[in-house]
C-alpha cells in the first residue's frame, strides 16, 4: 500500500522509494509493520510550533485469511492511533462489498476524539478507499493470481506475495 498511490489523499510529497516489508507468518495469515515519515498538518503539536510537520508513522497490516485485515497507524510523534478493520463478503464472482470498523485514539491530540473528529475520518478514509477502487477499476485482469508464475514481483510487493501464499494455502486447506 505505496502512499504515492494517493495523491489526492496523504501522498503528495511522499517518498517514490519505498523499502521492502517485512513479513512474519502467523496462523492463518500473517503481519508487517514498518516506521515511515509522512505529513501531519492536522497536529496540534505542528500548530503550535513544538512539533515538525514531518514525522514517523508506524504501520501495521495484520492479515487473516480469507477476508480480514487490520491497519493499525501509529502516529509517534503526535501520540495517536487509528486502528481501522476491513472485513471483505465477495458478493459474485466479480463483486465484493468491504466493511470496515475504525478505531480512533488522540486524533488531533483529542481525548476523547469528538464526533466532528469522526466524522471527518470517516470521510478521508472513504476517499482513501475511493483512490484505491479507481486504480482497481483500471487492472484488466479479474480477480488475483494465485499462481506466483503468473505476475512478476519484486521486493517491494513482499505483502502481495504473502497475500497470495496465504490465499492459495487457504483454498488448499478448503479443498481437503
């Protein structure tokens, strides 16, 4: 989940380099965190001058087959946490509906986090997701190869091979 991928959201100005994840196997999925920099404008921390508006985030993708995923985003500088859910239902063979749950800590420095806050973060991450489904509406290929022969991968997409590993030992553990 490559942060130039939304400009339109958190992306701009972001690194076009992105190094390698690093995956660790658990039962039934896997997880990966990395510490990034990225801009936070919405501090209040940045407002008041005490803090840089470029600061370190530490994602957490943990995934569990076959259709769960938490990103927990850490902001350590500002202190906050956004913890989101995503539960896929494929619908038809070329449709699936996406639930999510979020969970909000000290955003903006708020304690507790005010109605207008969530409102607000439900709306920037629907844009978030809205991002991610025009890309996807531009891949020609229906669903995700589950064969690793059939894309090329590269160090970078460490999370996209173990999604697919994960899903192929899934539908192998269902086959048996």
């Amino acid at each position: 989940h490559f942060p130039f991928v939304h400009i339109g959201t958190f992306g701009a100005g972001a690194d076009k380099v992105i190094e390698p994840a690093e995956v660790r196997p658990e039962p039934d999925g896997f997880r990966s965190t990395r510490e990034e920099w990225f801009d936070n404008p919405e501090d209040p921390g940045v407002r008041a001058g005490l803090r840089p508006v470029r600061q370190r985030r530490r994602s957490t993708y943990v995934y569990r087959a076959p259709f769960q995923l938490l990103l927990r985003l850490e902001e350590l500088d500002a202190g906050s946490v956004k913890t989101i859910l995503f539960f896929a239902a494929p619908e038809t063979d070329t449709s699936t509906r996406i639930y999510t749950k979020m969970l909000l800590h000290k955003i903006g420095g708020e304690d507790p986090v005010s109605a207008a806050t969530v409102l607000a973060e439900v709306d920037f991450e629907e844009r978030v997701l809205a991002e991610d489904l025009a890309l996807q509406n531009v891949v020609r290929m229906s669903g995700l190869p589950l064969d690793m022969r059939t894309e090329l991968h590269v160090k970078a997409d460490r999370l996209g091979v173990a999604l697919r590993r994960e899903l192929a030992s899934f539908v192998d553990r269902a086959s048996t």
